[in-house]
C-alpha cells in the first residue's frame, strides 16, 4: 500500500500547505518575520532583548525549511512511498520542531545572556 492509496483530500491542499510553509520559511530565513515566532511575539521586552532575533528568525526558517521538503518528498513520490512511512515522516517533523526549541533556547540566546548564567 503506498501514500497515494491512503490519500483521502485533494492534492492542491498539500500543495497549498507547501508553498505557504515556503514562504513562510523565506521570510525567517531572511531574517525578518520575527512576529511569527508565538513565544517570542508573545514575550515582555525585558525576555526578548536576551535573544538575537536575526538569529533566531534564520533557525526557525531553517527548521520550517526541513519539514518543507519532508513534505514535498511525501507529495512528489506519493505513488511509490509505502504508507508506513508517514508515521516516519512525522517524527521526523516532530524531532525537527524539538531542534528548533532547543537551538532557539541556546544559540539563540545572545551571549552576554549566556555568560551571566554561568557565573
């Protein structure tokens, strides 16, 4: 049984999901876009001045860029795909979102910021 055979909607709904995480993921990548990001968008002032909004806009693009082509891989081999490997696909998503947190919460931080916790 491949993807195709367990496809219940219409193929423009993945398309059209496709193409908005692609925008979206051009425009963190680009560095801006920060409003995006909900618990950054969603922070006090003093919370967001610990972190590089530049970098952390080019870490979430990235990771939105990943689970992009994960799911253009999925749409574009669709008919030759086993079905079992969309259980694959969404942990690898899922592992994908966990990086994302991660790095967001450390390299991200700007550094002065790290510093000071080591002390």
């Amino acid at each position: 049984m491949t993807l195709a055979d367990t496809q219940n909607g219409p193929d423009w709904v993945i398309w059209a999901v496709f193409i908005l995480i692609g925008i979206l993921s051009a425009l963190l990548l680009s560095g801006h876009g920060k409003w995006l990001i909900a618990g950054y968008n969603t922070a006090s002032e003093k919370e967001r001045e610990k972190y590089d909004a530049k970098k952390l806009c080019r870490t979430v693009g990235a990771g939105l860029a990943v689970a992009d082509v994960i799911i253009l891989i999925m749409e574009l081999f669709e008919d030759v795909l086993p079905a079992s490997l969309a259980g694959i696909a969404a942990m690898l998503i899922f592992a994908d979102c966990l990086v994302m947190v991660i790095l967001g919460n450390t390299i991200c931080k700007k550094k002065n910021d790290r510093i000071d916790k080591r002390k």
